[in-house]
C-alpha cells in the first residue's frame, strides 16, 4: 500500500509573513520543504491575498501572483463544503463559532487530509479533526 502523500497547507497569516521576506521566513518555506512532500493553499487563502493586493492598490500584485502559481491552490470543493457546514454547526451549537473564511479553509484541509500550519491557533484549535501544525513544531 502506498505511503499518504503528507500535505502542508498555508494560512493567510502565514504566507502574508512569506511576502514581507524575512530570514525566518525563507528558513521556515525550507524546513516544510524538508518535512512534507506538498506545500499547498485554499482558494479562501487565494481570495484574502487578492483583497489586500486590490485594498493597497496593486502593492506587492506581482509577488503575490508568484506564490500563487508556484504553490497548487485547492478549490472550494462539495466535499469542502459539507466539512465546512459541519464544522460551523458544530461550533454554533457549542456557541464557539469563527470567521467563515477559517470555516472553509478548515473544510478544505479536512476533506484533503492537509495539515494547516497557522499562527492563528486559538480559532482553529476548536474544529475536530482538524490537522494544525504551529510554527514551534517545526
């Protein structure tokens, strides 16, 4: 049987890191190149660069289209959605709910079995069955 192929996928917060091109920055793309053996992010992701792109008038368009053609970028699939209607049911019952974007990008990572490397934890710790990497664990 074949070995999962492991997946890391990149929060907004996180590649709005990359764009600023720190050290720290370019060490941590390495080191998840080191660790897994696709460096992914969501449609959602793709949106929220683009928003920020247009809200600050082009500033940065060019690196921003880089990323998103040299990483594979997942659509907001039915199967995403399902997840994603769960999780926000779940989180409404319990009265813990989140953004709607951290709801689809956690849909997304849950129905492709991607880990979701984030600094932020404290919305994405409440969804099950949700793979979340921190930087510390790197």
């Amino acid at each position: 049987m074949a070995e999962k192929t492991r997946k890391v996928c990149l929060d907004t917060d996180i590649i709005i890191d990359y764009l600023k091109d720190t050290a720290e920055t370019n060490d941590l793309i390495e080191r998840l190149y080191l660790k897994f053996d696709e460096i992914i992010t969501t449609a959602i992701t793709s949106y929220e660069l683009l928003v920020g792109v247009e809200y600050m008038q082009g500033k940065d368009r060019a690196k921003v289209e880089n990323i998103l053609r040299d990483i594979d970028v997942l659509p907001f699939s039915k199967e995403a959605s399902r997840e994603s209607a769960k999780v926000s049911a779940e989180l409404k019952k319990s009265g813990k709910q989140i953004g709607i974007a951290d709801l689809l990008i956690a849909g997304i990572c849950i129905c492709t079995e991607s880990c979701l490397l984030t600094k932020n934890i404290e919305h994405f710790i409440r969804i099950t069955g949700l793979q979340i990497l921190e930087l510390n664990q790197l």
